[in-house]
C-alpha cells in the first residue's frame, strides 16, 4: 500500500514543534453499548480494551446526543448538539445545513495534524462522497481501500464472508438479472439477509480485520513522517448482521448467554418511547412485526434471542481482538508514550430489554455508551458523574494543548482526568424523534427524565408547557431496568419539579446557545476585517516582489495575482495542472519574516477556495508551525492560527496540494 504523507526536507531536524505535539488514536467502534469486562461485565472476553481501560479513565455515566449512527456521529464530531447540527436522521448530510460547521478533525488539521480515516467514523449517509473532505489529509477513497486474502476475496455486502452466503447471493443477483430486474442488489437483499453469521475464517477475511491492516499501515507511516497524527479507525461489529470469525463464537456457551431480565413495557409508561425494531425485521430470518403492541405479545423466540446475543458477544470479542493489535503496533512503535488514545461506541443496544432490539430510544440501554480515554501522563481509574459526545472535542482539545473552539457546547474532561472526583457537570442530554414529536431526556447520577415535546418542538425555540406530550422518569438506584415511571407518582412531585427546572434551564441555555440560528443553520457570524499588516504576504503584483514561487520536478501551474473587483484586494489565482515529486516542489516562500516572542500567536484572516494548501510557519532554526487548509469550490472566509513554541523570526510558506483551481485572499494577520 502506498500512501503520500508530509514530512520533513531532507536533512532537516525534527522539530521541537513536532516532538511536543502528542498524537490521538481515535478508535470508534459501531453499536457497542457497555458490555464489556472492564464495564464490570465478567463473563465478556474483551482483555485488549479492559487492558486500555487500566490505563486510562473509564467513564461509566457516559451518553451519546442522539440514539442513532448519523446523528451521534455528527455531534461527537462537532462538538455540538442536534439540534444546532441539524442532523437528526439518516438521510441529512451535515454539510448541506450547516456548510461552515467546524468539525473536530478538521480542525486539527488546520493546526498541523496529519488526519486519516479508516473505517466507519461518520455516518456515510450524513457526509459528502468524500466522508467529509475538509476532514481528512488523505482521501478517504485511499484510506478505505481494502485488500482481502486471495483465497477468500471481499464479503458479500461487505459483511458475509462464507462462501456458502457468497454463493447464495451470486444466484439471487443472476436470478435478478435474468428476470430483467434494475436493482440487482436489493433484489437478493429481501430475500437473503441473515442476521448472524458464523464462519471458520481468519480476521482479514471480515471487514473489520480489513480495517485494522489499514489502520496498523497508515500507524507505521505516519510515525516516521515527523508530523504528529490524528488517526481515527471506525470498526463496523457489533452492528447488525453478527458476522464474525468461528474462534470468536466459541469464546462462548450459548445457553448461558444473559437473556435481558425485563421484556416488558415500562408500567405507566409512554407508547411514543418504544419502537417496532424495524432495522432487525430487515434481516430475513426475524419474525415480522405487525403492529406496535406486538412486541410485547409476540416476543423473538428465546433460541432466535439467544442467537442474537451470542453474535453480540463474538462480535464485540472480535473487535476487541482488533484493538489489540492496534495497541501492540502503537507500542511496537514506541508512540504510546505520546499518543492519546480513546475508545468509544457510537450508542447503546438493546438486546431483548423492554422487549427492544437495536437503538432508536432515549431508554438508557440505548444512550448510554462505553467511553475509555488514556492520556499519557494521568493517572487511571474511574469516573462516574454524567459526561456526554458533546465534550470529547475540547477533551481532546485540552489534552494535547490546542485552543478550545469558544462555540462548542461541551466541555473539557481533562480536570476530570486528573481528579476523579472533580464535577465536569450536573447532566447529559440525549435526544430522539418519533415523527414530529421530540424527546429530550436529561441523565443524572441517578435519575433519568425525559419529556416528549409535540409540533416539532426544538430547543432552538423558548419552552412552552402546551407542547409537552409525555414524561417519563426513572430512578436507577432502586430500578435499573426501567420498569416504573415514577412521573405521576405523587410522592416524587417534589424530585419532578427539580427535574423540570433542570431541563426548563437547559432549553434557557439552548436558546442562548442557538440564538439566531434557524433549524439545521449555523448561527450568523459577524464577518471581522483586521487591519492590515505587510510583513512580507501580501499578494502583489508583480508576485515575485514579496514571494519566491517554487515549481519544479515535473511540476506545472500558473501564478497570477488578479484584483477583487468589489474590494480591490488582490487575489492570488493559481492553476495546477501537475503534481511535483514532493510537496515542497510546488509552493511559495514569503521573502518577508515575521518576529516572534514564545507563546506569541499569529492570525491569519484570508478568503479561499479550490483544494487542500498547506500552511507552514518556518523559523530560522528550523522549527515549523503546521496548518492545512480545504476551500471548497466557493470563496470561504478562514482564520488559521499559529503559536509560536520560540522567540524566533519565522517565515510564511504555502504548498499546493492537488491538481485543480486556487484562488486565496489575505484579508490580515495580527499578533496575539
């Protein structure tokens, strides 16, 4: 596999900049609710992220925004609630309604992280065909490209790697054919889709042990490039269907698999809260649910249960050995001493309770979610208060000595970190959607309370009491299974109002918050323009004047400064018609320096548009200041930040990434 990453010039020292900047594995892992050793459940065989979790801090009341792939993903990686993302399903691309959100790699690639993704990391569904491009230094479409074993070759649907299913689809996808059928694939799919599969085959013939070559490929690249690294590796088990290798099923005795203790509905409860497990009656070897009460009347068979549940735990135990090996490279390595690690599922699973299977509720074994962060450094153990999605980007932030984005709405664990006792906050808050109604449910220490609010009620609008549906509230003390709703019980009025204060203020907090945004829509941001400084980066014309244009080793482009007619600012357009050997063949050096003190931080204001440049402030001894930059086929308006790590001059240089149309317009820079 060949990859291009940016590294050093030839002969140059790696730089103190580098060295100090520690790196992030940012391991996602699909479905996986809390079921794991680490999380007190003995009888799961997770070793590799129970030995994560001894080094590092394993937060136990954790809980998604959103019960739901896209829209936790989008949260998670933005640092911001659903109802400011605007992503509440599976079919919104987060882009589309909020084009300027600023997401957590995104960010850390302006601040001179390389940012690679393998996997499953956002929801495919909710991003542009380039999983989010302004994410990412490497194409997603590079990153994902798998290389299965000869001897077995790719799964069918990317999940079902035994040639007996193979063999099934093939004559399904030809009966199709023959039938003059357009959609070959969803032909065979309604008629073979099993749920579970059981195969005696290695881990690289899943899609996952695909997934982990990549991640343990790209891991030993970019730990030779001297450029620190953001690498998120999204594994898609324990999601539906339960594929997995034959030795991890046998990790396991099926008739002494936990069977959920409570498969009922919740006494004087709420029927908007349940839902009919549509995404398991997809798979062709569920019983089919007709109407709504059914799923309390027609239970899934106990041996079909216990199927489900067996696959549940040889799928976790599968993605559990995949983490292993990431963290053995990551030590092979000798990165672990400066790599941040965290581990998280995307949501909880329901796996029989309240007669539910899957997610898509605001009960607690669907938001509550697994979530281990090691900092080299801190001390381990446990935390048990509430923390949520919404605090991973300034936690991260935090740890590895970034500026924390002042919009996000979350906040940072790291005093969490370094004092378990330390209160981060008073709840989470999860969301979901049945139609038009919207629940909002607020997760305590003890308590959960949720209100179903009607008329598409969002929190970008002031509480109003006639919109409220229904309630629901649970105390996990007395009644972890949720099988009472203490709402209306009249002793509990005085804890109920308490609760309602609660949430009443987070909708006070969500107005401010949201202020000016309308639904899906960032807020409005009033367009700052600096005073102008020279210091040798102004685009004039002739170019030459303030900049050296580097195009060599095979190189062509075309540098032209041209003026914006309405501001009269000049506009540098290049045109790269051909890529040189190395990044720094294709490029500009400022003939300017700028003075700066240790700590000092520079701004630089600029509009622009066309593909990746990358942004480096040189000092005179060598050190570098790293930031990369996306801008889309429309003019956008950046800052880029850069702080000083010495009393230095330093001096601004761009390289121009890929092939294709620039245009860039320095509005400013000042001197923080």
């Amino acid at each position: 596999m060949n990859h291009l990453f940016f590294g050093l010039t030839a002969g140059m020292t790696l730089s103190l900049q580098a060295q100090d900047k520690p790196n992030v594995l940012f391991i996602a892992v699909d479905d996986l609710k809390p079921l794991l050793g680490c999380y007190g459940q003995d009888y799961m065989i997770t070793p590799h992220i129970d030995e994560l979790a001894g080094n590092g801090v394993i937060f136990t009341n954790a809980h998604c925004q959103q019960a739901v792939s896209g829209p936790t993903r989008a949260s998670l990686l933005t640092g911001m609630r659903p109802d400011y993302t605007g992503v509440w399903d599976l079919k919104t691309r987060m882009r589309d309604v909020n084009p300027d959100i600023l997401a957590m790699p995104q960010y850390f690639k302006q601040q001179g992280y390389q940012t690679v993704a393998i996997g499953k990391i956002y929801d495919p569904r909710c991003v542009d065909e380039d999983y989010d491009r302004p994410s990412w230094s490497v194409p997603y479409a590079k990153s994902a490209n798998y290389i299965y074993p000869e001897a077995y070759g790719e799964p069918a649907y990317s999940y079902y790697a035994s040639a007996e299913s193979k063999q099934i689809v093939a004559r399904l996808e030809e009966e199709a054919r023959e039938k003059g059928i357009r959609e070959v694939r969803n032909y065979a799919i309604e008629k073979y889709k099993p749920s579970v599969e059981c195969a005696d085959y290695p881990d690289e013939a899943y899609q996952d042990g695909q997934i982990c070559n990549n991640a343990l490929s790209y891991m030993k690249e970019m730990a030779g490039s001297g450029e620190p690294f953001f690498l998120a590796v999204g594994f898609k088990r324990p999601h539906l269907p339960f594929s997995a290798p034959k030795k991890y099923w046998d990790l396991y005795d099926r008739d002494k698999v936990h069977l959920a203790e409570y498969q009922k509905a919740v006494k004087g409860g709420v029927d908007i809260a349940y839902h009919k497990h549509e995404e398991l009656q997809s798979y062709t070897d569920i019983p089919k649910i007709e109407s709504f009460s059914d799923i309390f009347t027609k239970l899934i068979p106990e041996d079909k249960q216990r199927e489900l549940i067996h696959g549940y735990y040889a799928c976790v135990s599968f993605i559990d050995a995949q983490v292993g090996k990431l963290m053995a490279e990551l030590q092979e390595l000798g990165l672990e001493k400066n790599t941040i690690v965290i581990l998280w599922g995307d949501h909880g699973w329901h796996l029989g309770d309240h007669a539910l299977w899957c997610k898509h509720t605001n009960f607690e074994q669907a938001t509550r979610v697994p979530m281990i962060i090691s900092v080299p450094g801190e001390q381990p153990g446990s935390y048990s208060m509430p923390v949520e999605f919404v605090d991973i980007f300034p936690t991260l932030c935090d740890a590895m000595g970034l500026d924390i984005p002042a919009h996000l709405q979350g906040k940072s664990l790291m005093p969490a970190i370094q004092d378990k006792n330390v209160r981060i906050k008073d709840f989470a808050v999860s969301q979901f959607d049945r139609g038009n109604n919207h629940g909002y449910t607020i997760r305590t220490d003890r308590y959960r309370f949720t209100v179903w609010m009607k008329d598409d009620y969002r929190t970008w609008m002031p509480f109003e009491a006639d919109r409220v549906l229904d309630c629901e509230m649970y105390d996990y003390q007395t009644d972890p299974n949720e099988t009472l709703n203490l709402y209306r019980l009249p002793e509990y009025e005085g804890l109920v109002n308490e609760m309602w204060e609660r949430f009443t203020g987070f909708v006070k907090t969500q107005n401010q918050e949201l202020a000016g945004a309308a639904p899906g829509k960032p807020k409005k941001k009033e367009k700052t323009r600096p005073q102008k400084t020279d210091a040798g980066i102004a685009f004039t014309d002739p170019l030459d004047q303030n900049w050296q244009v580097n195009v060599r080793k095979g190189a062509i482009a075309q540098f032209t400064v041209e003026q914006d007619e309405e501001s009269e600012d000049n506009i540098l357009h290049v045109v790269v018609d051909q890529l040189g050997e190395n990044p720094w063949d294709l490029g500009m050096n400022g003939k300017g320096s700028i003075a700066m003190k240790k700590g000092q931080q520079l701004v630089l204001h600029l509009e622009m548009s066309g593909p990746e440049v990358k942004f480096i402030l040189l000092s005179e001894t060598g050190e570098r200041v790293i930031q990369s930059l996306s801008g889309g086929k429309k003019m956008k308006n950046e800052k880029l930040y850069f702080r000083a790590k010495k009393t230095d001059n330093w001096n601004l240089r761009l390289q121009f990434l890929e092939k294709g149309d620039y245009r860039i317009k320095i509005l400013g820079m000042e001197l923080r």
